[in-house]
C-alpha cells in the first residue's frame, strides 16, 4: 500500500502546505507502519511519475490555488487516482468564498453580507464613489479579503473610511477578485468536519482567541501568540448549533471525507458562515489537529480512515 | 482568558528580545520563490559552482585522510595560526597590515558580528548603521537589544555630514553611541562603495568623536573595475575592527571569516568566541587553509568578478529597457546587489505577493530598516541567476510594477498597510 502526500505548490501557502504535509506524513507512519508513506511537491516530473509508478491513494495537502481550488484534484481524477478529500468541482465552489457563501446561506445558515469585486471595478467606476457605496452598503467596521486564498493573506479589518484604500491594495496583492464583509464581533471558531460510516460528523469547536485580536499570519503560525479552548466555550446548545452550520456547509457544497468551516458567533449564538477548508492546515499550531485530539482521535488513525474511504471508492 | 491552550507551555518564559521572532507573511512568500519557476533576486547566495570542485573534494578527502586527527579535533578558540597568517596575506589586497596576533577566525564573519555586538554593547545602547543596511547585522543589534539608528547615505554611501549630525542628535538625547556599522565597498543593499575621500571624512569623524567603527567588508574583493578599494581599517588600527568573510571569494559554506581587532577587543572577542562555540571548525579551517595555499585563489576570484559583472550588466541593462518610468536604481561597481526605487507612491511590500504570483522574488526594502522604512524600495540581487535569468526576472518584475501602478492609480497612492509581524527578509538559504 502506497500512499503519496502532495504538499508544497507554487501558491503563497506553501510554506504552510509542506509543514501540514510533513505532518500528515508521519501521524500517517506511525498509524500504518506497513503502509509505504511517501511526500512530493507538486511541480513539472509529478505526472510522470505518477504514470510510472501510480500511488494507491493521494492525500492532496496543498493550500491555496492549485490545490484547494480543484485544479490539481482534475488532474488525479483524469489518471484515475483515487485521492483523499472533496472532487474537484466542489472545492472549486468552496474555495471562491463568495460563491460558498452564496451557497451555504441558501441553505439557511447565516454568513456576513458581502461584496465581491475585482479592481476594474473601481478603476472603470472611480474607487472613492465605489468605496462610498460600500461603506453605505456593508458599513464600518468591515473585512477586506481576496475572494480566493487561505492563511489570513491579504486580510485586514477595516474600522474607518481612511483604511479601506490600503485593505483593497493589500488584498488585490493576492488576487483579482476583493470581497469586503460585514465584521460581525464575536467568538471566532473552526468546526472540522469528517465522514464517517454513518454520514458527516463534526468534531469539537475550536476557539480562537489571538492575543492581537486579529488572526492573522504571524497569530496562526507563532506558537504561542494565540489562545485556544477546545471544545470552545459554548453553550450546548449554541455549539450544537455551530456544529450543524458547519456540516451544512459541508453537505451543501457537496464536499467529500473532510472539511473545516470557520465561523463566527455572535452575542446572540447566531452562528455566521464565513468560509470553508478543503484541504485544512494540519501544521503543529492548526485547529484540525486540536480538534481531533480533543475529540480522541489519533491524527494518524483519521487521516488513515480517509485514505481507506478513499480507496473504497475506487 | 484563561484556561485554554497556547500550542506553547514556554510562552511566558521567553525572553523580551525573543519578542519579534514570530512567523511573517513574507517568509512565507519566500518558501516559494525558493521553487525553480521562480526567478529568485532575493536571496544573496554566491555562485560556488564556479569554484574548482574537484579540487576542494581533493583537498578535503586529503585532509581527513592525512591530517585527521587535527582537522576533527577542538582547536584554537582565536583560530588555526597558519590561516590567520594567509588571511593577512588576503586583506593586504585591501591595504591591510596586521599581525597574525590579530585575526580571530570565526564561524562566518556573521559570528564576528556577534561577538562585536556582545563585548560592547548593552540594552539600550546606540549602534548607528547605514540607511538601508544589511539584514544579518539588524538582527544582530536587535538581539541584543541595541538601540539602532539609522544614518542616510547617497551614490556614495555613508554621508559624513549626516554622521556628525546624527551623532550630535543621539548624543543630545543622552544615549550612548557604540559604534558605527558601516559597509563601505559594494553596499549590502544599497549597492553604493565610500569613495577614497569619504572613508577618510568618515574614519576622520570617528577619530574626533571617539566612535568605535565596525568595518564589514565581505565583497571588498569582488569589485568590478580597478583595485579593490583601501579599507578603512587600512589607515587606523586602532579605531577600526575589520570583518572579512571567505564566504564571497571561497564558499559561504564552509562558514569562515574572521575579525581583526586592536589587542584589547580582540582578547575578549576570542574569550567570547570560547564562550559562543568553544572554537570555529578545525575542518572548515583548514581547508580553506590548504585552498589558499595549493589553488590560484587570486584567479578564482577573478572568475568570481567576471562571473558578476556579467550579471550585473544583465540586470541593469534589462532594468533600464523594462523598468517602468520613475523606476530609478543604483548601479553597483561591486559585490551583488542594486537597490531599485520605485515609482513615486508603490509599496516594495505590499507588491511582493504579486511578484511571487507572477514566479519573480526580491527583498522588501522594510528588511534592511529597523523603523519602517524602505517601503519605496527593493533589493535585487543578481548574483545566482544566469543572465538570462536576471532578464527574464527583470521582464516579470516590471510586469508587476505596472499592474502596481494601475492598482495605484485606483486607488491613490502613499496608503500604508498594516505591519505584519516578523521578519522582511529571507533566511540564508534562499536563491
């Protein structure tokens, strides 16, 4: 049995892709020592050696475009190949955060209201009337994001008028498309979710509470530099609540064996959608492997039970 | 809060200068232009597959084979005394007399840095540094906790009327200057060499002010037209500790260089250095000992020159057909790098995701300040990459300065972004 784990990638995640993928790697070792484990990065000899010498599963682990936006999970479903996590064409869905949350919220779960736009927008509409329309519309305090990517890249919270230019720079650095969202102040969480025999399962909450306030690059990959509580402290019936919006994401989307939604609660226990994993960081300061550990699960077993649901499907 | 989890049971334990040493969004750009579509001018590595490989395997299979007993034992904690009196013979190109006495050999001059840094200066004190200056010794001074200020430099480098100001303003405020930091050939980043008058208005200054002068002169060799150019340290013993580096002119990774210090320093450097590492590698001494002494080194750096220049003008004229108007850079006669400033109102930082995006890699100016500045500016290094490489980079970069542009013309320019913690500039290892 021989499983490979893609990880690397040429987006901006990389860094982030390798450590989630080395880690994956050897939790997979240590659960199956007779199953031959090995990792790759993406680049030009992939699909050459995938011919020659075919895995018997793919644990895709790339972050970003490429890997999360189906791109690289095309390619292994035309060799053939089984692999773990969501087909290509629902990741595609998740991974365009407007589209997701266009989505999700048909299925009733709240998501902040938002705005997605690309920068011709404001060039061919003038930026300070678009602005203008935004502020009307969204209101302040907001978030700039790229409407694509991971990691809190290009992200910035926006409290005033003043700081918006420089959010849309920031956030059109990572991409064509900028989606502004209604800040909602409350209990930051990310929900894992895994399939099982019996259906999709969500895995205990994960609170974040970063010591900046903002979760941003150096707050999820500083150890240290951010609290957490698992399970987070919910109400039961609150974090039941939380956990159904985060199953519904997942079967809304039509996503495959795992996932992980990031959501926020607000003071009333109004879970808000505002985006989903599809290849979850599994780094040493993620919040999948929290979760799992909380829950009881050795990291190496669950990634294994993926990969054996993976195979099943061939 | 409390209760919860930190992923860290140290997290309190940590010392106040630890406090930076955080992950950075643009480290993680720069794991990917470590990937080979990435056209790299970021990283600072030499090209060591111009070095005569074979000879070096020789040499160190011969070391061991003959010469094993010394080459893997403990050594001097001041350094093999046959290599400090070869690199005497190495900064006489440079206008240097010295004693071997006074050479200490260490693990990269980077490690001289330290050691400087940790005789002389406490929490607090003020170490004056170039206007960009290298990244290696920012992160030195801040680690131990120095107080850095930046002194502006022009086309040639450190300006001494700035020096004396400077020294007279942090003075007035009642701190205590250290020393003075200074690259004075072939500038990392900056690119610009102190002509002959200005190192003696400077070396004049330091007289006058009782200012210790930190000499880094790791590229001095590498210069493009005429003789290397007169250290500093040339014309004062006593005012001057020189670091030189076998990294640019041999390979940086066998991780020897050295300072030359008067006796004072440089019995506490080495009482330092015991303390650091006990003493720098024996093997990576003496093989760059036998080097020195059984190849035509002074050829080899030639080869090195040839190799630069070369790239050098790659960069430079591909930069003056591609570049966008407003783009202005300076033109190194040396070493490896140009720094480029561009057009009034773009971010250096801001703009890198773009330019990873679009497979080319350069160093945000911000790396090479310590209080935000340099976000107008960006270091290439032209010294890895073929030329046609460098132009291919070239041709990407001005690609993503346009498209900055545009972004700048929507939204006006001069917006300053959110700091993200952590460190501007890419580890060692990087292209």
């Amino acid at each position: 049995m021989q499983v490979l784990v893609l990880a690397g990638g040429l987006s901006a995640e990389r860094d982030v892709s390798l450590r989630s993928g080395r880690r994956v790697a050897e939790a997979l070792r240590n659960a199956r020592p007779d199953w031959q484990v090995l990792e790759r990065d993406v680049d030009a000899t992939l699909l050459d050696e995938l011919s020659a010498d075919a895995p018997d599963c793919v644990v895709p682990l790339l972050h970003g475009s490429a890997g999360e936006d189906g791109a690289v999970r095309d390619v292994l479903e035309c060799l053939d190949l089984p692999y773990v996590g969501s087909r290509a064409a629902a990741s595609r869905l998740a991974f365009d955060k407007p589209v997701a949350k266009t989505l999700v919220r048909r299925s009733g779960v709240a998501t902040p209201e938002a705005v997605a736009l690309p920068h011709a927008t404001f060039r061919e509409l003038g930026a300070p009337g678009v602005m203008a329309a935004l502020e009307r519309g969204i209101g302040f305090p907001l978030v700039v994001k790229p409407a694509r990517g991971g990691s809190a890249l290009g992200v910035s919270i926006v409290r005033s008028r003043e700081e918006l230019p420089a959010a849309m720079v920031g956030a059109f650095a990572y991409g064509e498309v900028a989606m502004l969202e209604r800040f909602i102040d409350g209990t930051e969480v990310a929900i894992g979710v895994v399939e099982t025999a019996d259906g999709p399962v969500a895995l205990p909450a994960v609170e974040i509470a970063p010591d900046g306030g903002f979760y941003d690059y150096a707050a999820r990959y500083t150890a240290g530099t951010t609290e957490f509580h698992v399970p987070a402290r919910l109400d039961a019936s609150i974090a039941e609540a939380a956990a159904d919006a985060a199953v519904t994401a997942h079967t809304t989307l039509g996503l495959r064996d795992w996932s992980r939604s990031d959501l926020i609660i607000d003071g009333d226990g109004t879970p808000w959608f505002l985006e989903v994993n599809v290849a979850p960081g599994m780094t040493e300061t993620s919040l999948v492997p929290q979760a799992l550990s909380a829950a009881g699960i050795d990291m190496g077993d669950q990634m294994a039970a993926l990969v054996e649901r993976a195979m099943k499907r061939v | 809060m409390s209760g919860g989890s930190r992923l860290d049971p140290w997290v309190d334990s940590y010392a106040t200068r630890a406090r930076g040493m955080t992950a950075s969004e643009i480290r993680a750009l720069f794991a990917v232009a470590s990937r080979p579509e990435v056209v790299s001018l970021a990283g600072g590595m030499p090209f060591v597959q111009a070095l005569p490989l074979e000879a070096l395997a020789e040499t160190a299979a011969r070391l061991v084979r003959e010469r094993g007993a010394e080459v893997l034992q403990y050594g001097s904690g001041q350094g093999d005394v046959t290599l400090r009196g070869q690199i005497l013979d190495v900064m006489s190109e440079v206008g240097i007399t010295a004693h071997p006495d006074d050479v200490i050999v260490t693990t990269g001059s980077q490690m001289a840095l330290d050691l400087v840094t940790r005789v002389f200066c406490d929490p607090g004190d003020v170490v004056l540094v170039e206007a960009p200056s290298y990244v290696g010794a920012l992160g030195v001074f801040r680690a131990y906790e120095c107080d850095i200020v930046h002194v502006p430099m022009d086309d040639e480098g450190l300006v001494p009327a700035a020096l004396e100001e400077t020294i007279a303003r942090v003075r007035a405020q009642g701190k205590r200057i250290k020393m003075l930091y200074t690259i004075p050939s072939f500038h990392n980043p900056a690119g610009v060499t102190q002509g002959a008058d200005r190192r003696q208005q400077i070396l004049a200054i330091a007289q006058r002010e009782g200012l210790l002068i930190l000499e880094d002169d790791p590229y001095g060799l590498l210069g493009f037209e005429g003789a290397p150019p007169r250290a500093i340290r040339a014309d004062d013993d006593q005012q001057v500790v020189y670091l030189g580096s076998f990294s640019k002119t041999i390979a940086s990774g066998l991780r020897v260089g050295w300072a030359v210090a008067p006796h004072g320093v440089r019995e506490k450097l080495v009482l330092a250095a015991e303390s650091a590492v006990l003493c720098p590698s024996n093997y990576a001494q003496l093989t760059v000992s036998d080097y020195l002494a059984t190849q035509p080194w002074r050829e080899q750096v030639k080869v090195f020159r040839e190799l630069y220049r070369e790239r050098r003008d790659a960069l430079l004229d591909s930069m003056e057909q591609l570049m966008p108007p407003g783009t202005t850079w300076t033109v190194p006669q040396g070493g490896f790098y140009s720094w480029v400033t561009l057009p009034e109102g773009l971010d250096s930082k801001a703009m890198l995701p773009r330019a990873v995006a679009a497979l080319v890699a350069y160093v945000p100016g911000t790396g090479f300040f310590v209080d935000g500045q340099g976000r107008e500016s960006l270091r290439l290094s032209y010294c890895y990459p073929d030329p046609d490489r460098i132009r291919e980079g070239v041709r990407r970069l001005a690609g993503v300065v346009e498209s900055e542009l545009e972004i700048a013309q929507t939204f006006g320019t001069g917006h300053v972004l959110r700091d993200g913690e952590g460190p501007d500039s890419p580890a060692p290892d990087l292209l």
